[in-house]
C-alpha cells in the first residue's frame, strides 16, 4: 500500500495538493494527523480506517465515515496512534476506500 505523503498546515497556510484515492493506502498517524477526502462522483462512498486497538480484549470497531456524492468532502481524524497506528510499524493507518472513482485525498498534520 502506498503512504501518502505527510503535508504540515502552518500559520502561512497550505494549498494542499491531492491525489487521486486507490483501493487502499496508508498515512501516518499522530494526535494532529488528518485525511481529507473529497468525492466528485454521482454516488456517496465510505472510507475505512481500520483500528488496531483493543479495550478489555475486545477490538475497537473500524472508523467507517461516508462521504457524501458530487461535491462531498470530509475531513477525518485525529488519526490517533493508539487507536489506528500498525502493529507492525507503530506509525502508519490503513485507510481503504469503497470507491476510488473521482475521489482524492490529502494526508494533513498540523
């Protein structure tokens, strides 16, 4: 899976730049870490971030968050390490997406 690369908001601003989704990727995670994902396609979409952790022995459920269709865009996160980081790296989220068709996204930090 490919890791999109990390771009940091600063007081200057940033004009994100943004990619075009693929069936799974990951991002690096952080207390300040966010995905943006827009969806210029007829029909909404889900984005799935899947959780490594767990509480009493039990797995915490995936973020599942669905981005509405046309002009939809969603911002999702904090990105926690120790809800999503992978548990063979410690730092990196997989993300997958439902549909990749007319959708980008930005890896953020601020």
């Amino acid at each position: 899976m490919p890791l999109l690369a990390q771009q940091p908001i600063s007081r200057a601003g940033l004009s994100p730049s943004y990619s075009a989704a693929v069936a799974s990727t990951t991002v690096l995670t952080g207390d300040r870490a966010f995905l943006h994902v827009k969806n210029a396609a007829g029909a909404p979409m889900t984005v799935t971030v899947t959780s490594t952790a767990t509480q009493d022995g039990q797995p915490v459920a995936d973020l599942v968050v669905t981005v509405p269709a046309t002009n939809g865009d969603k911002m999702i996160g904090p990105l926690i390490p120790r809800l999503f980081a992978s548990l063979a790296d410690g730092v990196s989220a997989s993300i997958t997406y439902s549909s990749t068709t007319s959708v980008t996204v930005a890896s953020l930090v601020i």
